[in-house]
C-alpha cells in the first residue's frame, strides 16, 4: 500500500546542521521527515518557492535531459527505510513503456516538484518513522527553526 | 554566437578534468581543466562547493553508496538508451560559461542547455570526451573576465 503524500515544505534542523523535507498525506495524519543535505534541500526548495535560477540547476538540467526525448516523470515513491537511509523508485513513462530507476528521496522529490509529478511513500516507511520521540521533537521546535535555508 | 549554435568540430579543442582546487575560506572550488591536443593550457572555471564536490566525486571515482544526482542522470540514460556524447563549453557571457550537452538516441541527437560543472559532472560518469570552443578560449581572457578573479571566470554569476 502507498499513501500520496505532499511536500509541506523545509526546516533547518540546528541539531544535526542538516534539512528536513516534510512530507504529510491529504488528511495530516502521516508525516514522513527526511533529513537532506543542504545543497538537496536548496534544489527542493526552489520549486517549492518557484524560483527560477538564471541558469539551470542540477535538478532543472536532470528535467531538460529527460524533456529532449520526451520521456516523462510518471512518479516517485518512497520505498524504504533501511539503517537510516531512505530509498526512492522514480517511475518514468519513455515511448509506451514505464521505467523504474533507483534514486535519493532528495533527487526524487526534487525532480517530482520540477516535473508535477506526485509523491507516494510505502505505508511501511510512514508507519516506521511515526515515532512520539521525533513528532514531540517537531513541535518543540521554534518558529525561528524554519526557513533558514540560506543556501 | 548563441549558445544553441552547433560548433564545427574543427572548432572544438578538448580539454580534460585536470584538478579541483579549493579555495580557502570561500564556498567555492576551481575547476581546472588541461588542453589535450599537446597545446600547453589550461582552463579555470569555478563552481560551487556542491558542484566541485559532485565532479570530484567522479574524479577520484569514488563509489557513494547512494546515487548522487549526476549518477542518478547517467541512470537514466542508460535505462532509456540514450548516449552522453560529448559536453562542448560553448560560450560565455557576462562572466558566466554555458556548456551543453549533446545527447543521441536512436540517431536522433539532442543538444541540452547546462551549467559547466553538470556537463562536467555527467561527462566524467558517463564518460565522455569534454570540449571547449575555440571561441570561447579566445574570448575568455580579454572581455569578459570578472574583475575579481586573475582567470576564468565563474559558471554562476555571484550576486
């Protein structure tokens, strides 16, 4: 089973000098945290503020590459969590045919929002990262916590 | 010449990935190119420290565990067929170079818009041979140096 879930947006995390991408599904009952790098997190975070760079980023390049043969980004699905690393499938359609290609959530989700492609996270993944310990960190984190992606 | 014109292949003179150098104190790397045609030269560009990182990767072809983003592009050429052929640095303009990419499938041959360090990046994966223009080497130490820097100039124009 899979869940859509959307990306809520980014946090700074002080703890870890690391990101968080938030996911969440339609009813707010999920949640789904991925820490990234900092550079991950600036190439999500210019889709979700519809930034256009003067010239193209990783991400905006990895879209033209599969736009010039007019192969498309079906979706990208959250499979697995395993020793702390999340795994991603993105799923492409290329000339009648679908294609499966092992990713980083953070290049996945990147290209997702670039590409208007939705996100799906396994069940297992939400269910196993839906511990009272990280949401209680959540919420004790202040409004100052967010935004601070300065990249 | 606009960046979509298609250099001649007498035109084109390929360098090789040579070095990344950091520069201290700075969120940046240079990317040194080396002439390969038995002309001494070489051809600075500096990048992010992202992107240096991402092409040093390729160069000292350290295996990640995961796929890094360019790993990630070559993935999807080979899943689709589509062959990486070559990367051309093919202009610059205001202190920022543009490379392309030119990519072939089935005898359909595409050319893709691309900072340096993604070309860059893509073709030491893929591999592919690296080209500069011959009019951007003549053009790159007179007009449009950014006045900071001693050579080259960067793929990102600072703000």
């Amino acid at each position: 089973m899979i869940t859509q879930m959307h990306v809520k947006g980014l946090m700074f995390d002080p703890y870890n000098n690391a990101y968080i991408v938030v996911l969440r599904d339609e009813e707010h009952s999920d949640m789904l945290p991925i820490w990234v790098g900092k550079s991950e997190a600036g190439a999500i975070s210019m889709s979700l503020e519809n930034v256009t760079p003067p010239r193209p980023m990783t991400h905006d390049f990895m879209k033209s590459f599969l736009d010039a043969f007019n192969a498309k980004v079906i979706s990208v699905v959250i499979t697995d969590l395993s020793e702390h690393t999340y795994f991603s499938k993105i799923h492409l359609m290329y000339e009648d045919s679908e294609y499966t290609v092992d990713a980083r959530p953070s290049d996945a989700i990147a290209l997702a929002l670039r590409s208007n492609a939705p996100v799906f996270a396994n069940n297992s993944v939400i269910t196993k990262q839906s511990s009272e310990e990280l949401e209680q960190w959540l919420e004790n984190l202040k409004p100052e916590d967010f935004g601070k992606l300065d990249s | 010449m606009s960046a979509v014109d298609r250099p001649k292949e007498q035109d084109l003179v390929e360098y090789r990935v040579e070095r990344i150098l950091e520069e201290a104190n700075t969120d940046t790397r240079i990317v040194v190119l080396a002439r390969q045609d038995g002309v001494p030269d070489t051809f600075p560009i500096w990048v992010g420290a992202a992107e240096g990182n991402a092409i040093k990767l390729a160069l000292d072809t350290m295996i990640t565990p995961r796929p890094m983003s360019h790993d990630l592009i070559k993935s999807f050429a080979e899943h689709l067929n589509i062959t990486i052929q070559r990367v051309v640095i093919s202009d610059v303009k205001n202190s920022t170079y543009y490379a392309m990419v030119h990519v072939a499938n089935k005898g359909v041959e595409r050319t893709i818009d691309a900072r340096p360090s993604d070309a860059i990046s893509l073709a030491l994966r893929a591999p592919c041979p690296i080209y500069v223009t011959q009019d951007v080497l003549k053009r790159r130490s007179t007009t449009n140096l950014d006045a900071s820097k001693d050579i080259g100039a960067p793929e990102v124009q600072e703000t």
